[in-house]
C-alpha cells in the first residue's frame, strides 16, 4: 500500500510537463471546430467551442501547428516552464481555395463499441410535445415511447426501469411515484447544457451499469467563454448562463427552467381545471487545478406541482356500426407534489498520459406527495349517430351506470448515496485496462394508503380476492364489505450495494484487417434490510461481457460486431414492492443473456455522407419479475415467477438527405413474450412488434433561412392492460397503432452558417423565431384502457384513454 501510494506521488513529483490551451477562432470571430493542433508527435482537436488544450514537454522549445483544411495553417515557437497554463487564442484565416468539407468515417471508438452519438444542435431544434433528448431517442430503431406527455422510454422490449442514465458519467434517477405522463414534466437532462449524448440499445460494455436495456451517456459542456441562451414558448422556457474565469482554471454553465402543460392537457377529452407546473435550476462548476487535476460539481433542483380538478369527459369508442360513449362526471381534485435535490462531485487525475483516475461522489435526495380524492359517476351507452338528430353525439341509451370512488395518501422520501472510484490504464497503444468499485446506500420511508370503491348499477363491488358468495340481486349480500382495491402499507427500507467492473480493451490486426476485442465482467453485491423487514439475504450478480469488431480492408467502409454476455439487474425499490405495497426483500435480480449482431456501413450518396446500421439481436430472460404498466406506473408482483425473451431486427439510415443537415429513417421488429409458471407464453406488456421513425430537416434553396424539421413515428399497438386482479392471460387485446407526426417551422435570423449585417442582431450568435404543430395530423393514440365492470350485463368494457390531440406552440431561441 506505502509502495503505491510511493510510486503514485513520485510520477506526479517528476512530470516535467506544461499545458497550452484557448479557443481559435476565424475572422469573424466565431469558434472553428476540428483545428488539429499538433506539438511533435502529440496532438489534439478543438471541439464545437473552438476549445483546445494539450499537455506539452516542459523546459524546452516546442513548435506547436495549428492547422484546418479550409483555413490557413498558424504556428508558434515557445518554452514553457513546469505545470505552466499557457493561453493562446489564434486566429486562423479562411483560405483563398476553399475545400468541401471532408467527412472520416474511420474507426472512431464509439462506431467500434457500436454507441450511437446524437448531435446536441439535433436535441435544440426537433419538435416534439416533450422536446429534449427522450424526444429524438423515440425516433431510433428499438425504442418506443407511446405518450409523447411522458419522457419514459422502453428499448428492445424493456421497461422503463430497465434504462441507465449517466450525466457526466453519474447516474440519475427518476421520480418513484409517477403515476402519468401528465405528472412528470420535465427531464433531468437540461439540453442547453448538453455538449454530447451517446445511445447504446444492448451489447453495451462492463463499465455500465446493472441494467438490462439500455444506456443513455450524456456530456455537459464546460465553457470556455461567456455566453447565454434563451428559449421560450408558450408552454414554458429556459435561461442558460455560460461563465469563464480570466485565468480559464473556473467555469460554470447554469440552467434554468419553467414548463407548463396546460396547452397539452388542455387539448384532452377530461375537462380539468388544472396548471401543472415544473422547474428546476442545474449548474456545473468546473476547477482545473492543475494539469493533472480537475475538479466538478453539478447540482440540480427540481420541483413538480399538479393539482388537478376534472370536471367531466365522455370518450367515443365501438364502431361506426355500434358507437359507444362513456360520458363521467366528475368531483374531487388531486394533488401531488415531487421535490428533488441533487448533487454529484467529481475529480480526475490523470497523473500522467497514460494513466488516469476518477473519483464520483453523489448524493439524490427525493420527497413526493400524490394524495387525491376523485368520484367518477359514469355513464357507458350507445351514441346517437344520426347527424340530423338534435342529440347527434349524445348517448341515448345507457348499457350500464356507476361510480368509482379513489383515494390515495401516498408520501415517499427517499436517500440514495454513491461513492465511487474509476481507473484507465493504456498498457501500450494496443492494450487499455478500465477498472471501477462502487458503494451505493439507499434510504427509503414510503408510506402508501391507496383504494377505491366501485359501485355498479346501484351494486357495490367488494374485492375480488374475498372468498364471499355473491348472487345479487337474487339474493341480499351478507359479506364483507371491503373496497374493491385496497393498498395499504408503511416501509422503511434500506438497500446497501457494492459493485464493481474490470474490462479490457485490445486492438490488432491479421494481415491488412483490422480487429477490435473488449472483454469485461461485473460483480454487483446487495441486501435489503429495514423495519419490519425479516430475512433479508445477501445476494451476488456476476456478468460477463465481451464485444468482437472486425473492419475488413475492402473498398467498402464496412465494419462488423458481435456482442453479449449476461445482464443482470438488481432489484431497485420499486422492484421489491408486490402489488400489496410490501416489500419483498428477497426477489432476485432479472438475468438476461444477451446476443447482438451488427454491420455498419459508410458510404457516399449524391456525393454526401450516409451511414446504414443494421443490428440482430436475441434475449433470454430468466427470474423475470412480472409487472403491469398503467399509462407510466410499473406496479410489480416481486416475486420472480416467469421467464421471457426477445427478438428483433433494427436499421437506421442516417446522412445528408438535404445537403448540411442531418436526417435518419428508422425501422424496427420487435417480438417479446413471458411465460408464468409454466403457463405457456403470452405477450409482455411492451410487445412493440413493428417501428418506423422519422427525423428529417430541411430548408428552402431560395430562402436558407426558412428551415423544416418533421419528427414522425409510428408503432403498432400494445397489449391493452388487464383490469386490477385479472388474470392477464385472459386480456390479450391490443391497442390501437400509435402514430404521431410533429413539425417544425423555424424563421433563422442568424447562427453559424446564416450570417448578417443587421445592426441589431450583432449581440447575437443564433436567432431564431418558430410554429411547431404537435399531432399535426390530429391522430387519436390511447396509452392505456380504463376498464368499467358493469354488474348488470356482467361485462368489462376497456375504454381507451386517448392522448393529446392537434396542439400549436411558438417558440423563440437565442444564444449570445
């Protein structure tokens, strides 16, 4: 132990090395991107912010070249002494012969690890009713997201819960007790303040998390001048502030943001008196305290409030031929509330070239409230179709009446800490060597009181569980008198975890082809203890992984990967909760094994760039935990009883359909079923089986400045639900396909490639001015089925809950 820590302050103590770092620029004074800037045989590029920095030799003449294909070349001869910051901000002059732009394929690392990069000025501009990075993830091959209100995404027949997010390489997490889209607001990922985003739909690397599905890797942008942006539109807005200290050694970027959805919910069949509100501040504060050390932290502060009041509704459903309405009346409100507070230090030393750790800290702090009381009086009859009628549209006929009384006092605070240390290792410019051990703590209290009494035609509905005679109206009910769904239960739960990764990363060759191998595994240690928790055992998860990629020399750019192992994942607390709201403390973590093989090729179209990804893939699930989705609320029956697969086929096409700008079609089959003790397999509630999406930008020759973006996407149905203490194997109706196409238009004062004269737009890098139209097409999606028991027909009815219709918003976007 004294021997590294030995060796460990001896390399730093006798690093003869310095730092030269600034922004270029051109002459007119905006950042230039990919200037390579070479000292000797080390080198580096600049980013979108023109930002460089390079560690160069010390106490000695260097000739450092700063150079781009279509600006002139610069370069400068000086010394600098040990752990000196050297700042120099060049400016570099356009060519007289300009070049076209010129596009490497190559053999980046994210193509090799089959990672998909989504670029950020992508993320801004897309329209979308929740716009952000969700939004253009929906677009991809093997995700679905069916309620644009939520942010809650599924991959490759996946849940929710099954998705890793990482913010600066820290995991976020999400509220445990939304219940609706409506609720959730906005998403942890402010996209002003994102610099990168990488995707990986499965076969992801040991150094991720336990997850079954998928990862989202997102990078926020440290500044490297001042600067501002401002969004704002009629469901809301967002400042975002850039600062940068003289010697360049601080920086922040803070965020702020507000969101209505009054615009959306308003647009619903329920007639609500209601404002849903969320906002949250996000900053990012960056110390370079030398060339070896740096220093983060990022914080974030979010609040959701939604009280909401429906008045009334009435859905038409059936068939042209045999139109059906359920029409409610509603009293009661419901309030919820969700504050969170985050925070994450980060440290790095790179002590040196070769070598480097990491250091995480985080803490997440959650406290929700959803309490409500909500009398629905229902009517569910045949609508007058006549259009002479004067009750045209009206039910005229009911089938059944009722009512449905709800209740919940639900409270939740939860306390998630992580500590965490990370090492990369390059052995040689063949072998690297990544390693990582973490310890998590999670504190949960949550507190649930939640029923609902049912009565039908004048019948009150006890619980279906009771074992009661019930013969009414033939003969009186004697029974119990119970709620037809009754959850009640207090937990205090805690959950400590130690995992850990070790993976290696190797690249060769045979003959002229070139290969690439990664081969990790990871540990991962916890168990659940807690008031009123007896027998809680320790549990072990042990996940081998390994990806292989091969780029044959051929004419054609073409690249092949196959990857897998064993992915498994622990239960998180919403895992342990059974569908009584108890805690199961020993329900096992879900075990995939999963296969994916993938070709990628780059080739040029028109004369411009195009890339087509192909990707099979194959899962077996093992000690599934089984659940049921009600619009966003996973509810599990923890208790590990099924197993499952998954199979699929995905392909993306993406490149320059309109020269300059960045466009993609997707496609998608998906198959995915569970069998339940032995059952036989049904349907999984995420079955997606066939995908399409669309992401294209466009702009008018004669008018650049007038742009066009379209994000369209169509799924085929989900299984429709069950009804609550239904058998699932006798409710294997789908829903109906899901198809939404939102469009942009956007009026571009200025930006990087639209330039002016004008007096009053100098203080401005970007200006634009825009009409988006959500559900342009005004298509009638549902997300999941109310089911109403009518005791006198003795029928259920699933009565499709539809989502928002034709919504106009402006939006206003400027950068400073």
């Amino acid at each position: 132990m004294f021997l590294a820590i030995f060796c460990f302050f001896e390399q730093f103590l006798l690093a003869q090395t310095a730092r030269i770092k600034g922004v270029i620029l051109d002459e007119f004074n905006n950042p230039i991107e990919n200037v390579t800037v070479t000292v000797g045989e080390n080198g580096t590029e600049t980013n979108k912010n023109g930002f460089y920095s390079l560690e160069v030799p010390a106490n000695k003449e260097i000739t450092i070249v700063f150079s781009h294909v279509s600006f002139k070349s610069a370069t400068i001869i000086t010394t600098l002494k040990k752990n000196e910051d050297f700042e120099f901000y060049p400016v570099l002059n356009t060519r007289v012969t300009q070049i076209g732009p010129v596009t490497v394929t190559g053999n980046s690392k994210k193509r090799i690890e089959g990672v998909t990069n989504i670029d950020p000025v992508v993320i801004r501009t897309i329209p979308g009713a929740n716009a952000g990075i969700e939004n253009v993830l929906k677009t991809l091959p093997g995700v679905y997201n069916n309620n644009e209100l939520s942010t809650s995404y599924g991959v490759r027949g996946g849940n929710y819960d099954e998705n890793l997010v990482y913010v600066n390489e820290i995991e976020v997490y999400r509220p445990f007790l939304i219940r609706s889209g409506q609720q959730e607001g906005l998403s942890f990922t402010n996209t002003n303040m994102v610099e990168n985003v990488d995707f990986s739909a499965g076969g992801f690397q040991a150094k991720y998390g336990d997850k079954l599905s998928s990862v989202l890797d997102i990078t926020y942008r440290n500044p490297k001048q001042f600067g501002a942006s401002l969004e704002a539109s009629l469901m809301g807005g967002s400042l975002t502030f850039d600062g940068v200290s003289k010697n360049q050694k601080w920086s922040n970027i803070t965020g702020i943001r507000y969101r209505d959805n009054s615009l959306l919910v308003n647009s619903k069949e329920t007639e609500t008196n209601f404002r849903p509100s969320f906002a949250d501040i996000q900053t990012l504060v960056s110390f370079n305290a030398s060339t070896k050390w740096s220093w983060s932290f990022l914080g974030n502060i979010s609040q959701n409030k939604y009280n909401y009041e429906p008045l009334t509704r009435q859905t038409n459903f059936g068939t042209i031929d045999d139109p059906i309405a359920l029409v409610v009346a509603y009293e009661g409100q419901e309030k919820d509330k969700y504050l969170t507070l985050f925070g994450a230090l980060k440290s790095v030393y790179q002590y040196n070239a070769n070598n480097k750790l990491k250091f995480i800290t985080s803490t997440y702090h959650t406290q929700e409230q959803e309490h409500y009381d909500i009398l629905a009086q229902y009517r569910l009859g045949e609508v007058d179709s006549n259009i002479g009628s004067e009750t045209f549209g009206d039910v005229v006929f009911s089938r059944g009446i009722g009512s449905q009384l709800s209740h919940a006092r639900n409270d939740l605070d939860a306390l998630i800490f992580n500590a965490e240390v990370k090492g990369f290792h390059e052995l040689n410019e063949k072998t690297q060597i990544e390693w990582g051990i973490k310890y998590t703590k999670e504190d949960i209290r949550d507190r649930i009181v939640e029923w609902e009494v049912i009565d039908s035609a004048g019948f009150s509905l006890p619980a279906p569980v009771l074992d009661y005679q019930n013969d009414q109206p033939y003969n009186p009910y004697v029974g119990p008198l119970a709620p037809y769904q009754n959850v009640r239960a207090t937990n205090y739960t805690t959950i400590n975890r130690f995992s850990g990764y070790a993976q290696w990363n190797y690249k060769g060759s045979f003959g002229t082809h070139k290969y690439w191998l990664n081969a990790g595994v990871r540990g991962h240690q916890w168990q659940v203890s807690g008031k009123n928790i007896v027998g809680g055992e320790s549990q072990f998860t042990f996940s081998p992984r390994v990806q292989f990629a091969v780029k044959p020399d051929w004419k054609k750019d073409m690249l092949f990967r196959i990857s897998g192992g064993v992915y498994n994942q622990p239960p998180f607390y919403r895992e342990l909760r059974d569908y009584d709201g108890v805690v199961q403390p020993n329900v096992k973590a879900q075990k995939s094994f999963h296969f994916v093989l993938s070709n990628d090729y780059s080739f040029k179209m028109w004369t411009r760039p195009f890339k087509l990804v192909s990707e099979a893939y194959y899962k077996k699930i093992t000690d599934v935990n089984t659940y049921t989705i009600n619009n966003v609320r996973i509810r599990y029956r923890a208790n590990n009883e099924a197993e499952a697969y998954a199979y699929g086929f995905d392909a993306r096409l993406n490149g320059e359909f309109v020269p300059g700008t960045e466009s993609w079609f997707s496609f998608g089959y998906l198959k995915t079923e569970e069998n339940q003790n032995d059952r036989g397999y049904i349907s999984r509630p995420t079955d997606q089986r066939l995908k399409f999406g669309l992401l294209f930008q466009d702009y008018m020759p004669n008018i650049p400045n007038f742009k066009v973006y379209i994000n369209l996407v169509y799924n085929t149905g989900l299984p429709g639900g069950s009804p609550s203490y239904a058998d699932p194997y006798d409710f294997q109706l789908r829903l109906k396909d899901y198809r939404r196409a939102d469009v942009g238009f956007s009026y571009v004062f200025k930006d990087a490639s639209i330039q002016s004269n004008k007096k009053w737009l100098s203080p401005f890098k970007e200006l634009s001015l825009g009409l988006e139209i959500f559900n342009m097409f005004n298509n009638q999606n549902s997300i999941t089925n109310t089911w109403v028991r009518d005791v006198y027909t003795k029928s259920q009815y699933g009565i499709p809950n539809f989502l928002t219709t034709r919504v106009f918003n402006v939006k206003l976007m400027a950068r400073l």
